[in-house]
C-alpha cells in the first residue's frame, strides 16, 4: 500500500528535493506551498505523515501544526531553519512527532518518516486484535482505548491526544506501579532514538499530558516523576 506524506514549505526547490528522495522510496507525495493550499489538500487527502515548516513566508507552520490535531492518524514532522533549543521544543508542545533543523540532509528525513511508519505499523496492528477487551485499559477513572486511539476522561468526555501522547500514556499504562526509564520512553516517540538534541523532549510530551489529566499538572498524581529513572502511572490500570 501507497503512503500518503503532505509537504508544507514555500521553498519550491527543497519542496521538489523531498519530493524526489520520498517518491523515489515509493510515497505518494502531495506539495503545499501555504496554509490556505495544505487546507485544500486536507479536504480530500488523509496523509500519514504532514512535514511542515514552521516558516511560511507571513504565516506560521504552527497554526498548521495545531490543525493537524483534528486528524490524530496523521503523523508530523516540523522542518525549521531555527535550531535552538527553545523551539524545538515549542514544535513538541504544538503536537509535532519530530523536529528537524534545517539544513538536513534528505536521507535524514526520508529515515525520519519511515520510522515513523513502522511504528505506526506496529501500533495498528493493535487494531486487529481478536479481543477488543484487552485494547481497554482503565486507571483512576479514565478509559484508554487503545484499539481506536482514544482517551476517554471519568465524565466520559473524549480527551484529544497527540500520537506521541497517546503512545506515552499507553506505554506508561501497560506499566503500572513501575517505573519506566527515560531511555525507554524515548524509544517510543519516532525519530527520537538517540538522546542528542532532544533531551527534553519526553518532558515536554509528560508535561503536556499531565495537563490533560491531571487535576493540579504542578502536584500530578496520574503520573509520577521518579528522579533518575523516568516516569510512572502512579494508579491501578486494569483491561477493561
């Protein structure tokens, strides 16, 4: 099966350099050199992966990015030409999978979204499970469900997730009561195998998790940070 990669940019050559390295690797591409064309292609097109820069001539790739929520199967990888670490991690806290500076290498990107893919795989291979129950997890009220990829808060309100959040809180899920190292935690956000550059990275995905579930995120009780390790689900978690 094809896969479907949505390019954002309004440089026309680098645009036409992803093109070549993603087509020649069997995706079907589609280019938008703005927001008001990503939008068009939104309208027909369900892409696996969006690669978004966050500079657009006078609009920001960001309000693309916060878009993109609204279609939690799509996957994002932000491109920018800012490599610091401060907006990186802005690029994180939007909802974006990965983050790449600019200049890059085009193999780099193209090891990037297939990573991407595979895990993508994997996790939906969940979906044909023969047992819907053990796709359910519950904990402290809330409902996991990790055949269709939604959280579900004690009220029942569906709480929208980022794919990266999803796959944190579902990992920590399936380790309840134990702490589960950084290292491992890293493993589960595409493209962040290898420590150098993100470093925070996972923080900043815990930190905006907790926002969502937590009563008081400054004094979380969900999920807890244990010093020098990682994070844990501090409460029960059961199949439902």
């Amino acid at each position: 099966m094809m896969r479907n990669v949505l390019v954002v940019d309004d440089d026309v050559q680098l645009c036409r350099l992803i093109q070549n390295t993603l087509r020649g690797e069997g995706f079907d591409i589609a280019i938008a050199h703005n927001l008001a064309a990503s939008m068009r292609v939104l309208e027909t097109q369900r892409p696996d992966v969006a690669i978004v820069d966050l500079g657009l001539g006078a609009e920001s790739g960001l309000d693309l990015v916060r878009e993109l929520q609204n279609y939690p199967q799509t996957g994002i990888i932000i491109l920018s030409g800012k490599g610091d670490t401060i907006d990186r991690i802005v690029g994180l806290k939007v909802g974006a999978d990965d983050y790449i500076t600019k200049p890059f290498e085009p193999r780099e990107l193209l090891a990037r979204v297939r990573s991407y893919m595979r895990r993508s795989d994997r996790l939906g291979a969940l979906r044909g499970s023969p047992s819907a129950s053990s796709a359910i997890v519950l904990f402290d009220g809330w409902r996991l469900d990790r055949t269709g990829r939604e959280l579900r808060s004690p009220s029942g309100d569906a709480v929208p997730l980022t794919t990266i959040e999803f796959d944190l809180l579902s990992t920590l899920a399936e380790n309840d009561g134990k702490p589960v190292n950084r290292d491992d935690l890293f493993s589960v956000a595409p493209g962040h195998n290898t420590r150098s550059g993100y470093d925070r990275s996972v923080d900043v995905h815990i930190a905006n998790l907790r926002k969502k579930i937590e009563q008081d995120p400054a004094k979380p009780q969900i999920i807890k940070t244990v010093r020098g390790v990682g994070y844990m689900l501090a409460t029960t978690a059961q199949a439902g």
